[in-house]
C-alpha cells in the first residue's frame, strides 16, 4: 500500500476538525501565556473565520460544499496584536 492511499480519503471535515481544534489551542495557550483574558467561543469562531485562507475548489470538495476557510494562525495573531 502506497503512502498516499490513506490521505485519499481524508478530507473535509473529518480533516478540518483536528486542524480547528488545534487552532484554537494554540490561539488560547498564546493568549493565556500573553496574560489575556480568554477568548469567548463565539469570539474564537469570528476570529478563525474572519482570519482564515479562504476555501477554494479541490477535486473532492467543491467550495459551494462550504467546509470554511483554513485557519490562519499568523493573521489570527496579527489580528489580535500578539
């Protein structure tokens, strides 16, 4: 079995949820270690979005699909002055 088999099937949101999950991990430890406040969940989504590479279309997932942009985390910092 070739490498790339597995990633062959591994997409959308079964890939974005780990990719998101550690965004916003690293967003809060950043955050927590710069002695800020917390970022409120719907707060921490805005940011995500409003920062993030947006989606474009691939062979498997159409952008119409609407999975969300790819967290940025260099923006997102920016953004938030850190």
């Amino acid at each position: 079995m070739l490498p790339t088999t597995y990633t062959r099937s591994f997409g959308g949101t079964s890939g974005a949820s780990p990719i998101v999950t550690g965004t916003v991990a690293c967003i809060s430890g950043v955050v927590r270690a710069a002695g800020r406040p917390s970022i409120p969940p719907a707060e921490m989504r805005r940011l995500i979005v409003d920062t993030g590479t947006a989606q474009t279309d691939s062979p498997n997932f159409r952008a119409w699909q609407n999975i969300g942009p790819l967290p940025n985390l260099r923006a997102a910092f920016a953004t938030l002055g850190l």
